[in-house]
C-alpha cells in the first residue's frame, strides 16, 4: 500500500526542503511505501532544483492556480493514498501517520482540522486574527450546516484521500476553491470523511508573502459555496418571497385594516412583485440543480428526477396557459370597466384589484410555459 505527499509549489525555496525532509520522515513512521511528488508551478528561485536533490518527483504544471497545480501532482502520484499539504513549513508533515491510519481504516477523505473546535491547535503568529475567528469558523459551519460535511476546518490544506475516490470527484476548481470544492463534492456523494487535529505553525517563508488574500479568496469561497447550492440561494429565499406575495395578497383583496393599518393597492403591489420574484427564483433553484447534476458539478438527485418525471412540458403548457388567460381575464374585466366608465377616471382602488393580480397571473403563466420548455430540453440533454 503506497502513499504519495503530493505539495504544490511556487517559489518555496525557504521552505521547500524542510518540507520534504519531514514528509520522507512522516512517510516512514507510517510504515508504508511512499514518495514525495512536487507540483512545481513555474518556480524562478531554484525550487525544482532543491527537490529533485531530495529525491522528490517533480511535475510541472504549466497551468496556473493552486487547484491547478494541485491536480497536476494528483494525477501522476502513484500511491493508493494521497496526503496533500502546503510547502511553506506551516504544516508539519510528521503528522502524516495520523492520516495514512484514517486512510487504512476505510475514510474516503481525512481532513485535517487546525481549529480548537476539532482539536487542533494554531501556534501565536501562524494564522491571521480574521482567518481563525471569523472567516475559517464561518465558513466551516456554513459547509456543515449547507452540505452537511463533518468537519470544522474547512480551509485546512493538509488532507488525505484515497486517490481512485479523488478521481472520481472529477473536480474543475482551479484556483483556492479546489479546497471546498473537494469537501463539498464528498459530502454530497455520501463519502466517508474523518477529522484529525493537526498543529497549524507560522509561515516559514521570507522571500514573499503568503499566496493567499483575503477578502478575494474569502469572497470566491461563498461564492462556491452559492453556486454549490441551489437551495440557499434560490429555493429558500424564493419560497419566502412566495409566501409573503400570498400573505399580502390575502389582506390586499379584501382591504383588511388592523389598527391604524389599511392593506390596499399599494399593499397588493408590493405582494405581486414578492410572488413574482419568488417564483422565478424558484425556478432559478430548479434549472441551476440540473444544469449542476448533467454538469457533474453535483451528484444525482431522486428529488430532481421525480420533478422531471411529474413536470412534464405538456402539464407545463397547460398550467402555464390557464394562469395566463386568467391574467387576461382579469385584465380584459379591467378593460370593460373602463369603457363604462366613458374612458375617463376610475375607482383605483377597485379596478387595481383587477389589473395587479391579471398581470401577475399574466406574467407568471407566460413565464412557466417559457421554462417548461427550457427544462424540458434540459431533461431531454440528460438523458
């Protein structure tokens, strides 16, 4: 059973050597057979150098991007596990052990975990103060609570993983989002991830500063993280803004009063436009779910395919086409009402209780029917 330290690298001179020493060293307590593949993506200041004289494979990736360079040492590693991990000395590879005994005890993905809220442990100076009290536990307990992932770190970079079950991930990210990306895609497919405390220590380098940026990177996690699931960013809001167009819409008809308040037209149209954009974020949820699932961005969904299976372009089309000509209806009724009224000034308040709710109805039957076919020819590409 062979393991592969697989550690991408730009320009890692100050602490590439250490690095690898410590790897080898972590390899052995292991007792299995590895090696160390560096992932060199276009270093200048003698990285490949210093790690071919340490024995370490090097791969070049032309491609830029942490994930880029990071995929690159994953597919020529030749080892049954793969134990990844930065090259800035920051990571103590000599806690390889404690990964390769997860690894042989049946994990899919063990994910190291730097936080006190796992177990770990941060040494003063190694992490910035809004990385390990707000953006590292933030984002951690949104890929808990979102995808249900079992761990409290979710940016720690030091991780192994059975490489065949990394393959399958078929994973896209390029850049730092490689990182959740691979959580979030083994949390969705049912994966079987472990937690290991680790100790988290101060950079070692001195020639540049750490690859990382914050608000950039922290900015390109969430919106990961957004794009990773349909029912955060459409699906609950859209049924929030459905339910309040229905609850407006149920004391604007009638023109309840409660208190000093009188719910009128003003009250109606603010229900249509909350029932209007709800529904199209509805449907946002549904057309980005299975351009994901046909994408292999997420895995299969029974949900999705029973939707596919009830939804049908032809109920669509009808569902959509009653709800307009009842908007038309309605419309038309608004209409009449002013002819009889010589085409002059109308009760607003009681003609608007025609004409908000027709175009509502109008727009959302237009709008259905133009997305069953959309989603139809979407269901028929999955296929």
């Amino acid at each position: 059973m062979k393991t592969s330290i697989v550690m991408p690298c730009l320009n890692e001179a100050d602490t590439l050597e250490v690095c690898i020493q410590k790897a080898f060293r972590g390899i052995d307590d292991s007792g299995v057979e590895g090696e160390v593949v560096v992932a060199d993506n276009g270093s200048t200041d003698g990285s490949i150098a210093i790690a071919e004289r340490l024995g370490a494979r090097v791969v070049r990736v032309p491609e830029k991007g942490y994930g880029s360079a990071l995929m690159g040492g994953i597919a020529v590693a030749s080892g049954e596990f793969v134990i990844m991990g930065d090259a800035d000395d920051s990571y103590d590879f000599l806690e390889v052990p404690k990964f390769v005994e997860k690894l042989q005890a049946g994990a899919d993905l063990v994910q190291g975990c730097r936080l006190p809220a796992g177990g770990g442990t941060v040494k003063p100076g190694a992490m910035p103060f809004l990385h390990r009290w707000w953006g590292n536990p933030m984002f951690s307990f949104l890929v808990r609570l979102w995808f249900g992932a079992p761990i409290h770190d979710v940016y720690c970079g030091l991780r192994g993983f059975r490489k065949d079950f990394q393959q399958s991930l078929e994973q896209r990210c390029t850049g730092m989002e490689f990182a959740t990306e691979m959580i979030i895609k083994s949390s969705l497919r049912g994966a079987k991830i472990a937690e290991v405390p680790i100790t988290l220590h101060p950079d070692g380098r001195k020639a540049h500063a750490p690859h990382l940026k914050t608000f950039r990177d922290g900015w390109r996690t969430l919106r990961f993280f957004l794009m990773c699931s349909p029912k955060w960013l459409f699906l609950l809001p859209g049924f929030l803004l459905v339910f309040f167009g229905i609850l407006a819409t149920a004391v604007a008809l009638p023109g309840i009063t409660i208190g000093p308040a009188t719910f009128d037209a003003h009250t109606l149209l603010f229900g249509s436009l909350a029932f209007i954009l709800g529904y199209q974020a509805i449907v946002f949820a549904i057309m980005t779910k299975a351009f994901a699932v046909g994408e292999g961005l997420m895995p299969k969904d029974r949900r999705l395919e029973g939707f596919f299976r009830v939804a049908t372009l032809e109920r669509g089309l009808i569902f959509g086409g009653v709800a307009f000509l009842g908007g038309l209806v309605l419309l038309i009724g608004a209409i009449l009402q002013w002819t009889q009224a010589g085409f002059g000034v109308l009760d607003y308040g009681h003609t608007m209780r025609w004409v908000i709710p027709g175009a509502t109805l109008a727009a959302l039957g237009f709008q259905t029917m133009l997305f069953s076919f959309f989603i139809s020819m979407m269901g028929n590409n999955r296929k």
